[in-house]
C-alpha cells in the first residue's frame, strides 16, 4: 500500500509505514495514510512538519484530507484500497493547497502558514500561535529573513484579534511572546542546530532534502 502510494509520487520517500515525507530544508511535506478510528481504512493527508522546533512526533500540520465534494473527508477502506486508492490520490493531489508532484517552495510553505492563521480567525476558530511560529521560523531557517519579516508583521496584525479565551495556557503575553519569537527567528545558528537535532531524533536522515544547496527556495 506505501509503495503503491510512493510510486504515485515519486517525489516522495517511504518513511514508515503508511506516511512518505520529503524535506525542504528545515521543513518536511508529507503524505500521511492515517488511519481512520475503526481501524479498518485510512484517510489520505497531506501535511507538513516544521523542524524548528524541538517535538516528538512528526505532526500533520496544515493537514488536509482527501475529501468528498461536499467537504466530508473520504476513506479508503482496506478492503476495496486497490479499487479506490487511483481517485484517493488524484483527489489529495486536486485538493492540495501545496503541490504534491513538485516540492514547494519555502516562500509558498510559509505563505499558507499565514494563509491558515488567517482562515483560523476568520471561523473563530482561535489563535493560530503555532502556524505563525513555524512560518516565522521556517523562514529565518531557510535564510528567507524579509519573508520570516513578514510573518513577524502578520504575528502582531493577528494577536491583537486574537480571543482570550482561545490563548494557550502558558501564554506569556502578546509583547513577551512577539519579543521572543523575534529572538528566535534572529538566531539562525540555533535554528539550524534544532533542525539538524530533529533530523537526527526523527531518522530523516534518508529523505531526500530538496532545498537547492544555497538554502534559498523558490
């Protein structure tokens, strides 16, 4: 079923089991099987996962599955995966708000970082603190210093609109949380040290990196 899935995306590695990644820099896309809760399919995810920051798991974040017309996700049962699995991947490959048959480019990754953050406040659904600490961070990783600018631009736009009651409990505060996020982006020596930390920890060491060598993408 991996091979299967591999061989649709060539521009992918099998990872483990059921999820292929591949890294562009300090940042991994991925294509996740993710199990559904009944155990008997799965639901085609394409997500990414920074590397800038220290984390146990590799997560599904900007994850999106692969889903119906009407916006209800779609699994693949096992028992009919050789019948259903060609219109699965074509339709996470049409549904993909990053490509999935060439790699993105550092710029269009951070981008829908804070095109998430947006669409988060625009449905209530509450501070987006991670999405724009990985797309500040990824960014200043990267060498991409006005685009991490940005983001840091965009942090202080959507803090101000962001609820109380929607701020995690360890929230130090707006101005503290800004400041510090800002020490981290100018601190691309540490950045990179974490990334090399978290290719290490998460044996990634075998998934092709497809940032150019100048760190520059896209």
């Amino acid at each position: 079923m991996t091979k299967q899935w591999a061989a649709e995306f060539p521009g992918f590695d099998a990872w483990k089991p059921l999820h292929l990644l591949r890294r562009i820099g300090p940042v991994v896309q991925g294509i996740c099987l993710d199990r559904t809760t009944g155990g008997d399919g799965y639901l085609p995810t394409a997500h990414v996962h920074a590397l800038t920051r220290e984390f146990p798991v590799v997560s599904l974040m900007l994850g999106q599955r692969s889903a119906r017309p009407s916006g209800t996700p779609d699994p693949v049962l096992f028992a009919r995966h050789e019948r259903d699995f060609p219109d699965a991947a074509g339709a996470l490959r049409e549904q993909s708000r990053l490509p999935l048959d060439e790699p993105p480019s550092i710029d269009a990754i951070v981008r829908e970082y804070h095109a998430e953050a947006r669409r988060r406040l625009e449905k209530g659904h509450g501070a987006a603190v991670p999405e724009m600490e990985d797309g500040v961070l990824v960014a200043a990783a990267a060498g991409r210093d006005e685009l991490a600018g940005e983001g840091l631009a965009l942090a202080r736009e959507l803090v101000a609109a962001w609820p109380a009651w929607s701020m995690p409990l360890d929230w130090p505060g707006a101005e503290p949380w800004l400041d510090g996020l800002a020490a981290r982006a100018g601190d691309r020596e540490s950045l990179r040290a974490v990334v090399r930390g978290q290719v290490s920890g998460h044996r990634l060491d075998r998934v092709r990196d497809h940032l150019p060598p100048d760190g520059v993408s896209g």
